[in-house]
C-alpha cells in the first residue's frame, strides 16, 4: 500500500468521529520506519490530534516461519528477516502482545485490554497535539 493511501486512510478515520480506535498493522523495520514518519509527519500537516500507542504483535520462531511461508515468501527471503528483524523490536518499550497460540479474537482481545485501560497494565498513550489552532484564540 502506498504513503499516500495510508495518509489518506488514517486522515479520514482521524476525522471522523464515529471511530475511538484505530489499528494500523504496519512494521516498523526497513522502508518501513522512514514510511511511518513521513505519514505521521503528513498528519502533523494535516492538524490532526490523536493519541498513539504502539503495540508490538509477536510469535516465537517456528510460527514466524510457517506466516511467512504462507505470505509465499522464498527461502532467502525469510532468511533475511530472521536475521535482520527477529529482535530489532526487543528494545521499544512498547506493549508485546505474543500471537503464537491465539486465535484473531483472541488477539483482538489483548489489544482492547492494552488500550482500554492501558494505565492499570503500566502503559500510557503518547498525545500526539498536531490540532488545528482554535478560531477564538
């Protein structure tokens, strides 16, 4: 997907008032990380103001190799991202959620218990304050 299709995706949920959450499944690692901050930085442009928590999901190895298989990946491929991301991830001091034995219920689960009461597990959402300056000001 492109930067600007997932600009233009957040930015709309990001107005509309009918959504409290969203979850935006993307890697942090790669092309990836350099995508992420220049579409956080399109939304400091566009005024929006959010709070933002990361949550790193997880599995063990062995899970992490039959997902990519089934993403139809080759062998070097997987390779390279045992070797180049399996623990770059280990230092954020982000919520892990490890998936390896649950279900998509399950999981969705674990992400409203982090988000719902983040505080109680020892978690706090970052205010991202890019709002657009009140008109009586």
């Amino acid at each position: 997907m492109s930067k600007q299709i997932m600009q233009y995706m957040l930015s709309k949920y990001l107005e509309s008032p009918q959504y409290k959450y969203i979850v935006w499944a993307y890697g942090f690692h790669g092309h990836r990380k350099s995508n992420f901050i220049k579409i956080m930085a399109a939304l400091r442009e566009l005024k929006a103001e959010f709070d933002f928590m990361p949550i790193i999901l997880t599995c063990d190895l062995d899970e992490n190799i039959k997902r990519m298989k089934c993403d139809n990946r080759d062998e070097a491929r997987i390779d390279g991202a045992i070797r180049n991301t399996r623990t770059i991830y280990d230092e954020y001091p982000f919520p892990f959620v490890d998936i390896t034995n649950l279900s998509i219920k399950e999981t969705v689960d674990e992400l409203k218990e982090i988000t719902i009461k983040p505080s109680s597990l020892g978690y706090s959402f970052c205010r991202m304050k890019f709002a657009k300056p009140r008109k009586d000001t």
